[in-house]
C-alpha cells in the first residue's frame, strides 16, 4: 500500500458545532416568515436582531477557540450529517473554519447585524419591515454557510440562499416591472453561473478519478481509495519498526513487553463521515463475521497501538472503493510511529475542498506530487488541460455569481429598487460568495498560468470599467453599484494573483465601507452632473438595451418553433393512419389472446421428486430453533427404484457469485459421512439450518437441490437435478398486515373504490364526504409505507441473497406457464411507491373542491391507483403487464370523467399512446418469456421458462443469438420496451398528450397522474431496459442521453410559448423526464441515482404547482399566464408556495428539485464531457422559463382588471386568501421539498444500492490506475 507524506490541512473539532451558526438564522427566518403577521413588527424585527446575534456569538466561541490553537493547526472542522454518497460522490453537510473564514464571517454577520438596527428607521410599512427581516436573516444563513463551507454541495447551499434574498429583496423594494424585471435578469445570470460552477466541479470531480479516452468516454480509476499521510512529514518504512514487533524471548524481556505495550500512536479519519475503520482484520471471512469497528468516522487523533497495522475501511452506503461489490479499503502494513499522528485521507475523486488542496500537496515515497502530475498531465477539452478547463468554468460561475463584466447588466436596475438596507446587504455581501470559492480553490489556481491570468486580466478590467463608470455616472444608487464592482473585481485580481487572504481581506473591509456608505445615504436619487470624456456615453449606456430585444426576439421565434416542432411530433406519433393503428392494436389483442390460451398446450412440469418435507406439505417451512439464532428444518430422500441412487451434491441453489438465498444456509445429508449411496427402498433424512440471526434478509424463497444418477420420476426431463421448495419468513409486525405487506400495499386502494360506490348507492356522495373517506384510506395507507419505509433495509445488496430485494410474497399463479404471483421491492421501487400514495393522499385532500362526478374520480382513482401500485412491486413480468394494462382505462377515464370534446379528445389522446406503448411491451415480454432459460419456480417445480424477473435478468440474451427481422432481438427487445416506457413518461421524442392531459383535466386527476406516469416508465425502464438487457443499454446509452439532454431543451423552449398555466407545467413535466433519461443515459450510479431522484421528486413538485394553479383557477376562472401580475402582494401566502414550487422545480439548491439535476449533470460528465455540456445549457434554459414565469405571475404590476371583475367583486376586487382545504393540501407537498432538499438521505439512501447494483449491469470495472499515468500535457 502506496504512503504520503504533505502539509495536510489541520483538523481540530470547534467548541460549539459549527453548522448551528447558519441554522440559528436559517430558524428563525422561516419562524419570522411563517407568524411574523401575528408576532407584530417589534417582535419579528428583535427575533431577528436577537438571531444574528446570537449567530455572531456561536462564531466568536468559535474563533476564540481557532486563536486558542497553534498557528500551525488553526482550523477548524465539523460534520452535521451525510448529504450524497452514491459511486465516488460522497458529500456531506461538512463545515470548516480557518482564520480567513472567521474574519470574513464574523464581519458578515456584524453588517447583518447593524442593517437589522438601521432597517428599524428606514422602513416605514410593517409588512414590509417583517418581508426584511425574513428576506435578511435568510440571506445571514447563507453567506454563513459560504463562509463556512467545506464541501462544494454545501457552498452551493450557501449561494443558492443567498440568491434566493437578493432575488426577493430585489422585488420586494417596489412592485413595478422594472424591479421585476431585473429580479428575473438576476435570476437567469445565476442559473448560468450555477451551471458553469458545477460543471467546472463536475471536470476537477471526474479528473481526480480518471480520464477521458480519445473518443471522449470516460474511463474510471478504481486504484486505492484511502492513503496513510504521515502529518510529521516523513513515510517511516516497516522494517524500521520490526525490531519494536518481535517476541521477546525469555521472562527477563517482559519488561520491555510492557514499555512497548505503552508506545501509543494517532489516527485520524474526517472523510466519509459513517465509514467504520476496522483494525487487524485479515481477511474477508473474518470482515464479514460484522466484528466491532476500531471508529466510525470521522474521528480526530484517536489512540492506536505504535507499529504496523493492517486497516479495513468501510465507507458504507452507496459508494464504491474498488469496483468489485465488496468496496472496501484494505490497508496493509500501515505503520503507526509512536507519539505521531497518522491521517487516512481520500485519493481520487471529491467535492471537499480540504481534500482538493490535501491531495494537490501530497508527497509519495519518491517525494513527488503524484496526484498533481497526473492531473496536469489530462486534456479537458482539445488541447486545453484539464485543470485550466475546470478553473475556467469555475471562474465563469463566479463571475456571474458576482455580477462582474459581462453579467453585471442586472444589477443597476435592481439597486434602483432596493431600499437602503437591502442595497447595503446586496452590494456589500451578496457578490462575495464567488471570490470566495476562488479562494477556497486557489491551490487548483496555481496549477493553471492560463487560468490564473484570466481570472487577473478579467478581474482588473472589471475594476477598471467599474471605477470609471461610478466617476462618471450621476445616478447615486448606480454610484455604488460601480463601486461594488470594482472591489469584487479588485477581489478577482487577488485570486489571480495568488493572494487569497488579501481577496477576503478585501472583501470584508468592502462590507463594512459599502454598508455604511448605504445607510448614511438619506436621498438614494440625488444626482449630481456627469464628467465626460470621449466615449463616456458608449460605456454608461452600452447596447444592453438594444442587444437585449434582439434577444427575446430570437428566444420567442425559437419557442414558437419549438412549440411547433413538439406538436407536429404529437401529431407524428398520434395521427398514425387509422389502418396501422387498427393492425397495431389486433397484434396486441392477439398476443392477449394468446396468453390466455397458452395454458391449453403449454408445457408440462418436468417431474415430481421423491423427495418428502418431515412434516408433510410440498415444501419445507423453516421454524425457529432452542437455541434463538437458527432457523431449521428438513426433508427425507427416499429411493423408490429398483436400483441405488448415487448422491453426488445436496445443496441449496446458490453460490458466491450468484447469491440467490441469504448466506448462513447448510444442507446436511443425516447418516454415515462417507456413505452416498442409498439402497432401494430406504430414505436419508437431511436437514436444513439458517443462521437468520446473521443475515439482513428476512424472507427465504429457495430449492434444495437434490443431484444424483436417478431420474425424478416418470416424465422428468432428463439431467435436471431433484427440487423441493424452502420457505422461512421472520416476523416484520403486525400481524397479517406484516405477513403480506406489499399485497396490502397494492390492494388497499381499493378499499376506496368500494366505499366510494358504497355512498354513491347511498346518495351520500357529496364531495366533502368522498374526499374525507378517500383522504382517511390513502391516509391510512401513507403511514403504513412510512412505516415499512423505517423497516427496510438500506444497507441490503444482491450479495445478501433474494437479489438484493425485500419484503418478497411469492406463491403459485399459473405454474404451467412459469408464471408466479411474485412481489418484491428494492429501494427504488419503494422510494416511488411512497412518492406515488403520498401524490393519491394529496389529491384525495384536494378534491373536496369537485363540483360534478367526484364519485366517479374516486372509484376510478383506487382502481388507477392500485394498477400503478402493482407495477412498482411487481417481480414477474407477466403480473407486471397485467397491472400495466389494468391501469390503461382508469387513466383514460380519470381525464374524461369531466365530460365534454376537451376532456375526450384528451382521453382518446391518451388511450391511444397507452395502447401502442401496452403492445410493444406485451410483445417484448412474450418474446422474453418464449425464449427465457429452464428454472424452478417458488414451489420447487420445474419449468421449461419463467416470467420472473430476477431469472430472466440471468438469461445471457447476447449468447443466445436470437434475431428479430434480420435484427439482433436484444436491440429489437430494447427498442420496443424503451418505447413503450417512454411513451408512458412523454418524453421527447414522444412528447405526447401531457398537454392535452393536464389542460383538460381537474386538479385531483392531475396530481395523481403527474407523477405516477413519469415514475412507472423510468421503473420500467430500470427494471427491464437495464436489468434484464443491459447489453441493450450498453449499446443505446449515448442515444439516451442525447434524446434526454434535447429533450430539456426542446421542453423548456416549448414552454416559453404557452400561455396556459397547466399546458406550461406540462411542458416542464417533459423537460423533467429529459433529466431522467439523461441520468439513465449515462450509465453512472450517479445518474442511475438522479432518474429516481426526479421521478420521486417530480410528482412532488408538479402536485404542489397543480394544486395552485387550481386555486387560481377557482377564484377568477381563467389560466391564462398573461393576465396575472403582481400576485406577491395580492396573495402573498399564495404566492411563496408557488415560488417554492417553481424554484424545486428549475432546481435550487436547498430544495428537493436540486438533487436530480445536479446527479445528472455529475453522471454525464462522466459519461461524455459534451453530453453534460449539453445537459447544462438544457437545464439553463429550463431555469430561466421558470424564472420568466415566477417573475410575470408573482411580481411586477398587479392587473387593473382584476378590480372590476365580476369573479372578485365579492371580495372587493381582491384575490380571497386560501382556504384551509387548500393549504391542508399543498403544505404537505411544500414540506416535503424543503426536507429533501436539505436533508436527502430518507430519500437516496433507501436507493443508494439498487441504482449501485444497476451501475454494475451496466459498467463493469476497467483498467486499474488510469488516472497515475502519465499522459501527454495538455497545451494551454
């Protein structure tokens, strides 16, 4: 094992948690924001003087401390809790404090703290002062956590908080178009600049790691994942301390045994906070007995015994260390000098900047920066170096973070808005978070002249031209803006120039001059007369103006071409001839058709084994044994023929490398050892033993397999071994509902169907008591998949046996045909099936406001529901279509339940892309059936084919040859399902009925279908596409990849042209399943993990956004997005919950939208680096529709209309609040985003090992050290 030697950054733990200094502020904005109405001007505004203060204490504890310490080890570090870790990504809610972080810190926090006072005088309006101090103390919390980030994620947390304050103190200075305007301006610059920053993290995350091979496909580096780094700065060598390790000989040496016994050592470990360090573990065998673990991480100068030590680390969760399914870290001979420190630190790919610089400067045995060669020596893009590509697009993202040239057009506009304390925040501490993740990175600087040059020439042309024009300007607001500019450009020259404490110096004392220049200012609209020079004019106005029409111009013309390009492909798809259609839908019937009759000349079971479970029944059941830590029971073998029967293996179906069972099970064959013969006429007795106490899995579903010289019986087939079935189960709780939890699941809704008809019988079906019976069964059933959400496992894996699924239910259907009633779940599919009851409780809430045939929407809604519920968990490909076409009508009803030519245009819309999409997947399953390998199923019986999933994902379709038309089947099988499951998502380039859909339809129905329907076609893609054919997947992943990248884009521009506020959402609804099939494109755990992201997310967000619409809709009967204005002041409750929805949507951090953009961009940088370029100009443009959307909805001018209009002449011509039965269904959804967004681990670590185990269909490991070569430099 390769040791380093380098400057580390120091690691001390803080004396007060340093996450509590942004939680405190972060608390109480959401505090003031929710109850500041009822608390009262005085109080909001003291609770949050009183929470920026009390912040600013918990910092200066903090730095009381950091000066406490030696100059050499001032840093400190911290971690809250675990964010991501799935592949290589690991990044944590890590927080780090160094003297640089607390100075600016602490200044930020005191500017906070003085504007709080001087915003007591200078707003006048109670409203408006509360909308200050909320806006204010969340802007506190994020610059905290910029200050104190110490991982990438983290700062974006930060800059995403601090955008979302400058965004609302923007609009909230004066509600006119033009403040409104220059809020959306701002708000497009920083979706570009977020994009460009994670791009530029996403090139230095993937270039620690690996290499882009000459065709552009990434190539991974499973080298070792964790190093010994010697913090005193030399590698001592193990022979040097063999003397201290041999036994002594001899009583006259036990003194010396108990000298060395005392020689202690340090250990430390920050990374990978969970990870468990395992010390002298020798081999597997003895790691997978779950012995104690030495520490959990992180652990700081932990005591360990001086001399070699052989180390295991486990970082757990998602993340892969070699590639090879066990991922862990074998340290061998680590050597722990006695009275020294020894640091186990990362290599490879990170997003934790202390971890960037510590491998920058790490030294090998040779006394080279092995790391930092290897890295210059990697091409970014053409002839440009990796680390300049990555220091470039970093730069760009700061750059526009701050507002510095070119991206500073906003700003002046927006200053003219703000009142003097907001100008004070937004000018003073709002452009520092890019200079300072410059800052943070300056180490990656230093490596790149080019980029380093840039960042100074860019810089100090910014400075200048800032400088310039606040001389020459005579507008006082813009004065300032100008010299804003010029100290954040100054900052950028710092950078360049390698002083990176001189840059936050600069930007602290920059804080407290622009504060205090704001708040003097009395009159912000005093002029003064302008100076001149030749040219002054062409730079004081510039061509923005001119350049921006000629802009929106172009974007509308592209948009009415997208509009078009979507619809003519609607028609394309929907507008088949009437005759192919017809031909499509009689292949479909007919293969229905011969389903059903299959059972007629299916194949007979292969024979009947003489073989006889101890207590009778056709299988063995499993009991608890005395001893409480087994499982036991047994079966007889007995010879029934003429002759001797010659055991040659008994055993159960299982093995390392294909661990269908849970390990711990041993098959014992009773009677003499060396005896394998069996007279005719006698029995053995063999008994079967599970050590369950040590295994994760709960169920057990497998065969005993009996081999010897004698047939079964008559008609068995030849050469298939003898089978019985075993079955053990331990108690989940409960009772019956425990015993078959997911057939409850799916079955429940039902319940609601039946009391719906039940009152309709009874003419008790008003909508209020339908929705209340509904809303207690979807109820009912949410917090029993909560409940089963607490009991799985998230740690469990394949190599745990049943195939990495749980809570399985297995029994006969028709086992003629290999078809079983299967039903099982992994994290994925019960992530959605969550996502999916939550959407039907949320719906059910919301439609107590149907005025005709709720009735109606109920019983076809348990009915849809079930079918959905039943694909989620489905493990036999033949239930799984069954539940798929059970779903088909109800669908098609649901949206023409309203009646109409709308709805029914929509529902034939519907049902016709349904029923194309429900034959190429019954015709793709046929020809899987048909030509699927010979099995046993649950019961032990033996069958030619089986429709189970898992067996099917065994077959190797490559090696069995087989050809459809000429055409290799397995690309032929791919197509048609990806097809049909894209078909079901809409996506492009089947983009569809989602508009005609949800236009037509009332709120209930489109949350229910929003999500479900996108959520089952990425399930079926995962499941089949690339769990049973991932050759298919191999072979079509840039495919994907392009047509999800161009489906962002094209969605996002489609949008722009409606004008309808739920054929708008639709088109979103497109570009978020563009996000999926771009994650599912790039075959990364990564990527795997952003598809299930979005599909549990986007059901979320589209709910929360369609109930709102529709209580718009309700009070001034119209959708139309142009006649909207304002809504900010006139609903402000409204108006925050529409925000959030759209700002979850277009993906800001600290919102549960954030996660699947962000692990999708990750993945295709992998993957492909212009495939994420691509995706992020695709996620761009989708952030700045919505932004245009909020912007022209919420703020600018209210609508003079609306006054005098007859729908609100009861209210007095103002837009009534929302009612109760409203906020009871969208506060729900609201939460929901917000606690994934900040904490996302319920959600990714229930399926951190599926999409881990799909990555290893699908990518199998490569070369070892790729990234340790040495490649040609690239020219910079």
């Amino acid at each position: 094992m390769p040791a380093y030697a380098g400057p580390l950054t120091p690691v001390e733990a803080p004396l007060v948690p340093l996450g509590l200094v942004p939680l405190v502020p972060l608390l109480a904005a959401i505090v003031v924001a929710l109850f500041g109405a009822r608390m009262g001007r005085s109080r909001a505004t003291h609770l949050g003087l009183g929470a920026t203060l009390l912040a600013l204490g918990l910092a200066l504890v903090d730095t009381t401390r950091l000066a406490s310490l030696e100059p050499a080890r001032r840093a400190l570090f911290d971690v809250a809790f675990r964010l991501v870790r799935i592949g290589s990504l690991d990044a944590n809610a890590s927080f780090a404090l160094d003297p640089l972080g607390a100075g600016f810190l602490l200044t930020a926090l005191l500017v906070v703290a003085l504007v709080h006072v001087a915003a007591r005088k200078r707003i006048e309006d109670d409203r408006a002062a509360i909308r200050f101090t909320a806006t204010a103390l969340l802007f506190s919390s994020g610059l905290s956590l910029v200050a104190l980030a110490a991982d990438a994620i983290v700062w974006l947390f930060g800059w995403g908080a601090v955008v979302l304050a400058t965004g609302l103190f923007v609009v909230q200075g004066k509600s006119s178009q033009p403040a409104a305007s220059a809020g959306m301006r701002a708000g497009v610059v920083a979706s570009l600049g977020g994009a460009a920053t994670v791009s530029g993290l996403a090139f230095l995350f993937w270039g620690l790691g690996g290499a882009w091979l000459d065709e552009g496909h990434f190539l991974a580096d499973f080298r070792a994942r964790f190093v010994p780094v010697y913090a005193e700065g030399r590698i001592p060598a193990e022979a040097a301390l063999a003397e201290d390790v041999e036994r002594p000989r001899g009583e006259r040496d036990v003194k010396i045994v108990a000298e060395r016994a005392e020689k202690r050592g340090f250990l430390t470990l920050t990374s990978h906070p969970g990870a468990r360090a395992y010390v002298g573990i020798s081999d597997r065998a003895q790691l997978a007995q779950n012995p104690a673990p030495f520490a959990v991480a992180p652990f700081v100068r932990r005591e360990i015994a001086a001399g070699p030590h052989s180390i295991v680390i486990a970082p757990g969760g998602g993340a892969t260390v070699t590639g090879d399914g066990l991922e862990v870290a074998w340290i061998e001979g680590l050597v722990v000098p006695a009275g020294e420190e020894v640091r186990i630190t990362p290599l490879g790919p990170t997003v934790a900047f202390r971890e960037i610089h510590d491998q920058l400067v790490l030294r090998d045995e040779a006394g080279r920066q092995s790391v930092t060669r290897s890295l210059l020596g990697k091409l970014g893009a053409g002839s440009i170096g990796l680390v300049t590509l990555a220091c470039l697009l970093l730069f760009a993202g700061a750059a526009a973070t701050s507002a510095t040239f070119p991206f500073s057009g906003w700003l002046p506009g927006a200053a003219a808005s703000l009142s003097p304390p907001a100008l004070a925040l937004v000018l003073g501490l709002a452009l520092a978070p890019g200079p300072l993740l410059l800052v943070r990175l300056s180490d990656l600087f230093t490596l790149s002249p080019m980029a380093a040059g840039v960042v100074t020439i860019f810089g100090a042309f910014s400075a200048v031209v800032a400088a310039l024009r606040a001389v020459l300007d005579p507008r006082h607001p813009h004065r300032l803006v100008y010299g804003a500019l010029a100290a954040t450009g100054l900052a950028f020259v710092a950078v360049g120039l390698d002083e990176p404490a001189f840059a936050v110096v600069l930007l602290a004392l920059h804080a407290l001059v622009r504060a205090a220049t704001c708040l003097r200012a009395t009159e912000r609209g005093e002029t003064r007369p302008a100076k001149t020079f030749p040219g002054a004019r062409l730079l004081l106005e510039g061509t923005g103006t001119k350049l921006g029409e000629v802009l929106f111009e172009a974007a509308t013309t592209i948009a009415r071409g997208a509009s078009k390009l979507v619809s003519a492909i609607d028609d394309l798809v929907l507008g088949l001839p009437a005759r192919l259609f017809e031909r499509l839908f009689s292949l479909f019937a007919a293969l229905v058709i011969l389903g059903l009759a299959a059972p007629a000349f299916a194949d007979e079971p292969a024979g009947r084994a003489v073989l006889r479970p101890e207590f009778g029944g056709d299988h063995v059941e499993l009991s608890l044994a005395p001893d409480g830590e087994h499982m036991t029971g047994a079966f007889f073998l007995r010879n029934e023929g003429p002759g001797p029967i010659e055991l040659s293996r008994v055993d159960v179906r299982s093995s390392a490398n294909d661990p269908r069972l849970p390990p711990g099970i041993t098959v014992t064959v009773e009677g003499p050892r060396a005896s394998t013969r069996i007279p005719p006429g006698q029995e053995r007795r063999v008994s079967i033993r599970w050590r369950y106490e040590s295994a994760r899995a709960r169920e057990l579903y497998g065969q005993v397999l009996v081999e010897s010289n004698a047939r079964a019986g008559d008609g068995a087939e030849p050469g298939r071994p003898l089978a019985l079935a075993i079955h053990a189960e331990r108690p989940l709780g409960l009772g019956f509902l425990g015993r078959t939890p997911l057939s409850v699941v799916v079955f429940f809704p039902l319940l609601g169907t039946l009391l719906a008809l039940l009152l309709r019988v009874t003419r008790r079906d008003s909508p209020r008591v339908l929705a209340a019976t509904s809303a207690l069964v979807h109820g009912s059933l949410l917090a029993f998949v909560a409940w089963l959400c607490v009991r799985f496992d998230r740690a469990f894996s394949p190599a745990d046996g049943n195939d990495g699924f749980q809570l399985l239910e297995r029994g006969r259907l028709f086992p003629s045909l290999g078809v079983e009633y299967f039903l099982g779940v992994d994290g994925i599919s019960l992530a959605l099936v969550a996502a999916a009851v939550l959407l039907a409780f949320v719906a059910s809430i919301s439609s107590a406001g149907l005025r005709d045939r709720a009735a109606t929407y109920h019983a076809f809604a348990g009915v849809f529901l079930t079918a959905s519920l039943g694909v989620l968990v489905s493990l036999d490909l033949f239930l799984f279509c069954a539940f798929w076409l059970l779903g088909l009508l109800p669908t098609s009803l649901l949206v023409a339940r309203r009646g109409g030519p709308g709805p029914r245009r929509a529902a034939a819309r519907v049902l016709v892309s349904s029923l194309i999409g429900a034959a190429l997947l019954c015709a793709a399953s046929w020809f899987l059936w048909q030509h699927a390998d010979p099995t046993y199923l649950a019961t032990g019986e033996s069958v030619r084919r089986s429709a189970a999933i898992p067996e099917l994902a065994r077959v190797a379709w490559v090696d069995k040859g087989l050809v459809i038309g000429g055409f290799s089947a397995v690309k032929v099988l791919w197509t048609a399902l990806f097809a049909a499951f894209a078909l079901r998502m809409s996506a492009f380039p089947f983009p569809g009925y989602l508009a005609d859909m949800h236009a037509e339809s009332d709120a209930p129905t489109s949350v229910l279908l929003s999500g479900v329907l996108l959520s089952s076609g990425v399930y079926g893609m995962l499941r089949l596409n690339v769990g049973v054919l991932p050759e298919g997947m191999r072979w079509a992943a840039t495919t994907i990849s392009i047509l999800g990248a161009a489906g962002i884009l094209i969605s996002a521009l489609a949008a722009i042209a409606q004008d309808d506020l739920k054929r708008f959402l639709a088109r979103i609804a497109g570009a978020h399943g563009g996000i999926a099939l771009l994650g599912i494109g790039t075959l990364t755990p990564q990527g795997f993990e952003a598809s299930v992201v979005v599909a549990a997310t986007h059901g979320v967000i589209l709910g929360l956004l369609f109930v709102l619409v529709s209580v718009l809709e309700s009070r001034v009967q119209t959708r139309d997005l142009g006649r909207f204005g304002g809504l900010s002041r006139e609903m402000p409750l409204f108006a925050t919950l529409f925000g959030l929805g759209l700002l979850a949507s277009l993906g800001l951090p600290l919102l549960a939208g954030f996660w699947g953009p962000l692990l999708a961009l990750w993945g295709a940088f992998a993957r492909e680096r212009a495939m994420g370029v691509f995706g992020a100009i695709g996620i761009v443009a989708l952030a700045a529709v919505h932004i245009f959307a909020m912007g022209h909805l919420l703020f600018g001018e209210a609508r003079g209309e609306w006054q005098t209009s007859k729908y609100l002449e009861p209210f007095g011509g103002k837009f009534p609040a929302m009612y109760r039965r409203e906020l009871a269904a969208a506060l729900p959804l609201a939460i929901g985003l917000v606690l994934l967004g900040v904490a996302p681990r319920p959600l990714l670590g229930m399926v951190d090992q599926a999409c881990l185990g799909m990555h290893r269909l699908v990518d199998r490991p490569g070369p070892l050290q790729i990234a340790s070569t040495e490649q040609p430099r690239g020219r910079v």
